[in-house]
C-alpha cells in the first residue's frame, strides 16, 4: 500500500515509439508493466540490460559485493524531469506522454492490482534509478539497501534516460504471475494527469 505522504516526483514522462500506444495510455488507461528481469533481453537492444535485476558494487574494503531481490517484481519506466526530451524521443519514440500526478498513476496500477486479484507485497512504490552499478559505494548498506539495488541500480551508461521506476512485487501465494511476463492495465478511463506532448522533433 502507498504510504500516507510518500512523495513521487512533481512530473514523469513516457515515450512510445507507435502514437497508438501513447494513445491507449492516456485516452484509456492501458499499458503494460513487465517484470524486471525480462528487460535482459529485451528486443530493442538499445534498450536491453543484461545485467538488469542485479545489484553490484564494490563495499568500503573494495570488495565486490552482488545482491537481488527475491521475488517477482514488476515495473513501469519512466523518465524525470531532468530527461533531455530530444534524447528520450530519439531513442524511445516520439510520442511523449507527461504525466503531471505521478502519484496517482502509482495509486491506480495499485488499486487495478489489488481489484484483479495480483497480491503483492507493500504495494506499489516509486525509486530514482541509481547510475552507479559495479562502483563504490560509501558507507555500509543494509539487507533491504542491498536487495532493492537490484531495483534501482543501473550501468552509468543508462544515465541519460534518467530513469525513474514505478514497480511491485507479487505475493506468489496469492496468485501466480503470468507466464509472459507482463501484466495488462487497463484502468478505463481517460487519465486526466496524462498528456501526449510534442517534443518537436
């Protein structure tokens, strides 16, 4: 569950490569969200990571330290603010959805989880991806630290995208994820905090 004041950023973008998509999200509430380790081999290799859903680092003795969360998480990506949007156009697509509530799109992939019978463990949270994977780290980090970096943790070479994440994780026990690796939203309603923009290129 979102915690009462948990606070996401003011502004969040989307970029689709088919209008039909950012179309869909905005007008109808449907997107896909996919599970973190499915983004290894993602078809649109400027886009894949394989080391995606593994922490790394190296501790304050210079010792190379791994860590993953345990789990079936599942994630939407979007870009902060500080995104260059020409950049994000070039390599995502060109139809930019702004999305002006962060927030409220988290609290709507949570109620539409909840009201479709996917348990899941805290809700739906948001984190700032951390472009620093393989570096040092200061400082000693706890077990949860650790395990959320397989989350939030990415090569510095991803640091353009900016990249901020909305994901979960599923309570297997209470349902079984699906087997291709994505779960259809489909909040049907047009989202009134969403808007596709033009980035002018």
């Amino acid at each position: 569950m979102i915690a009462m004041g948990e606070m996401f950023p003011i502004v969040l973008y989307r970029a689709y490569k088919k209008s039909e998509y950012a179309e869909k999200f905005v007008y109808e509430g449907i997107f896909f969200i996919g599970k973190l380790e499915g983004y290894r081999d993602i078809e649109d290799q400027c886009r894949a990571d394989n080391s995606e859903g593994l922490g790394y680092y190296q501790d304050n003795d210079g010792i190379h330290e791994h860590s993953e969360l345990i789990g079936d998480i599942y994630l939407l990506s979007l870009s902060t603010n500080e995104v260059d949007l020409d950049f994000l156009s070039r390599k995502m697509g060109r139809n930019i959805i702004k999305i002006n509530d962060p927030g409220m799109l988290a609290k709507d992939i949570e109620n539409y989880l909840h009201n479709n019978g996917y348990g899941t463990f805290g809700g739906v949270k948001g984190e700032y991806i951390q472009y620093n994977k393989g570096e040092s780290i200061e400082g000693e980090l706890s077990e949860m630290d650790r395990a959320v970096l397989s989350v939030t943790q990415k090569p510095k070479g991803f640091s353009p995208e900016c990249e901020y994440r909305l994901f979960t994780n599923l309570n297997s026990q209470w349902c079984f994820p699906p087997s291709s690796g994505y779960i259809g939203i489909n909040l049907r309603k047009r989202l009134d905090y969403a808007d596709i923009i033009s980035n002018g290129i």
